[in-house]
C-alpha cells in the first residue's frame, strides 16, 4: 500500500493560506498607518494592537477547529482567520479616530468562549470555577464583555438541567466579579494608585446618570444622522458578512428554542447578537471607543466557518464557482459605481444598494448555469454572500487607503 500524503497536503494548503491571509493583513495595516503618517511614538502601540490581533486570530482559528464538522476542523479554521483579519474593521479599527477600539475585548471574550468549549467535557463545578476566573479576566479587556452576562441568560433558559445551569450561571457571575473587584484593588494597590481602587464601585453609582444622558442624546439625534451613523456599522462589517453571520447564528438560536435545549453554541450565537446591538447603539450614541465591532467579528467568523465548512459546501464544485462569480460581479458593480457616481462623495448607502444588486444578479446567473444545478437554495445564498462579503473587504480597504 502506498502512504496517505492527504493529511500532509491538507496542513500544507492550510499553510499557506494563513501565511497569505496574515501577510494581506500586515500589508494593509501597515500601508494605511503609512498614509495617516503615524508618528514614530506610536510604534510600540501599533505593534501591541498588531500582536492582540494576532492572539485573537489564534483563538478564532481554534475556536472554529472545535466548532467545526468532524474532519473539517482544518478548513473551519482556516475559514474564520481569512474572514477575521481580512475583515475592514479588524484591519483599520486601531487607526481610524472614529473607530478607536481596543482589540483586548475581542481577545478576553474569545479566550472566555474557547475556555468553555475546551472546558466543555469537564464537571459542572470545575467548569463553572474556571470560567469565573475566566470572566474575571474578560472584564479586565474591557466593559463591553460585561454582557456575557446577558448572553449567559438564553443558555440558562433552555438548559436541561435549568437548577444546575442556575448554580453554573451564579458561580460564574458572582465568581468572577469578586475576582476582578479583588484582583483590580490589589493590582492598584501594589502600583500606589489608592484612589483608583474604588473605580469599578463608582461606575455602579453612575449608571443612573449615564442611562438619562444617552436617553437625550438619543432624543437630539436626527434622522439623517442616525441613518448615516447605521450606514457607517454596516460598511465597515461589510453588509453581506452581517446577513451571513445573522443567517449562521439565527438558525441556531431558533433551533435552541424549538428544540428547549442549549449548549456553548446557543451562548456564542447570543453574544454574537448583543455585541452587534452594542455596536449598533454605541454608533448613534456617538461613541468613539467601539471594541465591540471586533469583538462581533471575532465571535461570529467560527460560528459562520462552522457552515461554510460542511463537506458538500467547500468540496463542491458548483459553489465553488458561484463564489467566483460573486466575487466578480460584487467587486465590478461596486467598481462601475464608484466611478460614474463618485462613490466617496456620495456616502455609504451606495455600497448598500450595491452589494443587493450584485448578489441578486449572482442569484439569477447562478440558478441558470448549468454547472451549479446541484447545489441546493442555502448553499447558493451562502456562497453568494461569502463571494460578495470578500469583494467587500477589497472595495473598503482601497477605498480607505486611497482616501
């Protein structure tokens, strides 16, 4: 008999298209600080958000090996990493102004989720007491992962065990804010900084006076406002990799209720959902800190790598070509639109308006093409959005570098 190189092949393809997608990655970021001109001292802190990302990058490529069909691990990864760093948000978030971010809530969150799906197997107690310390940690990355809480809520719901969910969901909550209260005075406490001690107590005693600010922020926003601040969060996670990621996560979650039972799966779709909501209100609110976005990112791409990995959509070779096609016809509307319109004086509903035609006019050549008559109506629609979510990532990150 002769050797099965198949494995050996698999890891080096694998290779290479994570060594491609990190080098693009390195690329743009490094080619739009250049044309911001970014001065020499903010080496070290371009440097730390490159390595964060990076970290988070690892943790989206194990997560989505877990997640995935069995034996499809390698490509689920490989999957989510192309769809995450290549993602305009990730990309340009830690430079642009109105999108300053930090990617240490992308990174905390995603250790959090991939804690738990390591820790899956183990017992009750012994999960719940790691995952405390983890959630300790998730909120030292930043305020925004504060709602594991609330995605926690949906797990318990439909548990079916819903007394030791209970017990689990405590242990985690109360755990690992003891800990970051604990642990946040004594790291202040060693540094001699006393007043800082109290921070996280006092932001309890102002959440009554920020809830009545953003209720009259809220109210002086106009229309037109609000609706190019929702074109922005959209344009800058790419319309079709939205719809693709709501498609991955809401059938999940439906499942969940249909069938009252719940797993890691039902809490990651649920978070996944929040922090698009937190994205949502934080851009009208007119906040300029939003590492939700990456978190977003970051926690939808392995649970879309976990349906784009299924045997009969990536080895297929109809989708395969409808990807193609997608690609193309997304990128040369977006391009002719861009040029007889003058797409960068025109706002961002273009790109809106442009990406459902592309992916209606994919939809018809598709259907009609003898070569992807097999592929049945979800597979065609995820291929569609997939070819037109990564024309998408090329059309804003040239628009970005070239502006």
């Amino acid at each position: 008999m002769y050797p099965n190189h198949a494995p050996m092949k698999s890891w080096v393809r694998a290779g290479f298209f994570l060594f491609g997608t990190v080098s693009v990655y390195l690329a743009l970021f490094a080619a739009f600080a250049k044309s911001m001109a970014i001065s020499p001292g903010s080496f070290y802190s371009l440097t730390e958000h490159v390595v964060l990302v990076l970290l988070s990058a690892i943790l989206v490529f194990a997560t989505a090996w877990r997640l995935a069909p069995e034996r499809r691990g390698l490509a689920g990864g490989v999957i989510a990493v192309i769809f995450y760093l290549l993602n305009p948000a990730v990309v340009f978030q830690g430079l642009l102004s109105p999108w300053a971010g930090t990617p240490y809530a992308a990174l905390s969150c995603m250790l959090f989720l991939c804690g738990w799906i390591a820790m899956d197997h183990w017992s009750v107690f012994m999960r719940s007491g790691m995952l405390a310390i983890l959630f300790a940690g998730a909120l030292w990355g930043g305020s925004s992962n504060a709602w594991i809480v609330l995605a926690l809520v949906p797990w318990v719901v439909y548990n079916r065990r819903p007394l030791v969910s209970m017990g689990a969901f405590l242990t985690i909550v109360l755990g690992g804010v003891l800990l970051f209260f604990m642990s946040w005075a004594l790291v202040h406490w060693l540094a001699g900084q006393p007043r800082a001690i109290l921070a996280p107590w006092r932001f309890l005693g102002a959440c009554e006076r920020w809830g009545g600010l953003t209720l009259n922020r809220l109210g002086s926003l106009g229309a037109p406002q609000s609706m190019d601040r929702m074109v922005d969060v959209f344009i800058s996670l790419s319309p079709a990799w939205i719809v693709l990621a709501f498609w991955s996560t809401g059938r999940q979650l439906v499942n969940s209720v249909l069938q009252r039972r719940s797993d890691v799966l039902t809490f990651a779709c649920g978070l996944a959902w929040i922090m698009f909501m937190v994205t949502s209100a934080a851009v009208l609110l007119g906040v300029e800190r939003l590492s939700s976005v990456t978190t977003f990112v970051a926690l939808s791409a392995p649970l879309v790598a976990r349906d784009l990995a299924q045997r009969e959509f990536y080895l297929h070779r109809g989708v395969r070509v409808i990807v193609l096609w997608a690609f193309l016809t997304a990128a040369g509307i977006q391009w002719l639109t861009m040029f007889i319109l003058g797409a960068p004086t025109t706002g961002g509903l273009w790109r809106l308006w442009s990406a459902g035609v592309a992916a209606v006019v994919t939809l018809f050549i598709s259907t009609a093409a003898k070569e992807t008559k097999g592929v049945t109506l979800a597979s065609r629609w995820q291929a569609i959005l997939a070819g037109g979510t990564l024309a998408s990532y090329i059309n804003v990150g040239y628009l970005l570098l070239k502006s």
